[in-house]
C-alpha cells in the first residue's frame, strides 16, 4: 500500500477546516494525512515551508492577498518546490478560476464536493493529473481558446478592490442590497456605497447593465 498524501488545509474559517479535515479522516481511510492548517497567507506559507506537503488544499480568498499570494510566495523562498496546489473553494466565477490556474494550481474544485471526491481529487493532483469541477473545466477550456477574453477581464477587474468584486458578483446575480448586506456582513448603506463605485468605475448606468455585463465575461 502506497504512503498516504500528506496535505495541508489554507482556509481562513477555522470551522471549515475542522469539517475538512474530519472529512479526510473519515472518507480517507489512510489515503490522506492532515499535516497541518493555515489561516491566511502568512501561516500559510510557513506551514507549506515547514511540512514541505504533497498538496495543499487552498482557498482563493484569504487575509494577506488570497491562494495566488499563497503560491507566488511559496515558489519565491524556493522551500517546497514539489508541492501542488488545488484549490477548493465557495467561488465558482470564471476570473477565480482562470486566476488560479494561472497562478500555479493543479485544479480547482467547490466546496460542494463530497468527502470521497475530494480524496480521489487530492490523490489525482498529487500524481499531477489537473482537477476540475465539470463546469469550471469549461471556463478553463474556453480562456484557452479564446472564448473568454481572459486579459480583457483581468482589466475590467483591476479597477476593482476585492470587497467591490464581491458586491458586483452578489448583486450581478440578483441579490437585494439587504441579502447582500448579510451575505458580506456589511451595512446596507455601504453595499449601496460599493455598488455605485462599481458602476462608476465600469461605467454602467444600472444593475441590469452589470448583470449583462457581468454575464458576457462569464463571472456569474
């Protein structure tokens, strides 16, 4: 029986670490060993350093500058250069994907998968297979072939912060600001805030623009 892939968790919710890694445990049956966790770029970066693990499961937004920062780092120090990367993660939009592709992952899948599934996912990316959630494969497939004007988007983006993405995305998928406001835990008054400095800066006149919009460059 091969040695177990050794694996560390970069989640910025403690919670969901737990769950993580209670699942590994159970759906792994040995496959998988939870090395250690990370909360944000930093710990995550000297966990990697230190564990030097097979894989490291990580998410896409993270305190410090999000699972690219994570892997730009990590590669910069040179101090665990057979690590690969997938992410797992609540964000399912094109430019997350195609980002962290380009930014050094093996794979990307949701956090809707299922224990089994990401056992079999890690041990893939551990072989050097590339892993994908099926409908996240397309986007991945289309940046490549052009479909998806992966620079035009990173543009557009640019101009945005990392909070004006997350209302953009919520609001361009037709959330009120009230569901907005809870979903971000943010008052209802700043959603408006962020909103109106994201039509600003596409210039968009109205949330039925940034739903067209949004849709075109396939992040919703």
């Amino acid at each position: 029986m091969s040695d177990p892939v050794s694996v560390v968790i970069v989640d910025d919710h403690a919670m969901f670490r737990r769950g993580v890694r209670a699942e590994l445990e159970s759906a792994g049956h040995g496959l998988v060993d939870v090395l250690a966790e990370a909360a944000d770029v930093d710990e995550a970066v000297a966990a990697v350093s230190a564990y030097r693990p097979s894989v490291v499961l990580l998410d896409v937004h993270l305190p410090g500058g999000g699972g690219v920062e994570v892997m730009r780092k990590v590669t910069a120090t040179g101090a665990s250069p057979e690590t690969r990367y997938l992410a797992l993660s609540v964000s399912d939009a094109a430019e997350d994907v195609i980002g962290t592709i380009r930014g050094g992952a093996r794979g990307y899948v949701t956090k809707t998968i299922t224990g089994p599934e990401l056992v079999q996912a890690i041990q893939r990316v551990s072989e050097g297979d590339a892993v994908f959630s099926p409908r996240l494969a397309g986007f991945v497939l289309d940046a490549f072939s052009g479909t998806i004007e992966v620079s035009a988007v990173d543009e557009d983006l640019d101009r945005l912060t990392e909070r004006e993405r997350e209302v953009m995305r919520l609001i361009a998928r037709g959330y009120a600001y009230k569901e907005v406001a809870k979903e971000l835990f943010i008052s209802i008054k700043t959603v408006e805030t962020h909103m109106s400095s994201v039509l600003r800066k596409l210039q968009l006149s109205s949330r039925h623009e940034l739903t067209r919009w949004a849709s075109d460059r396939r992040l919703l």
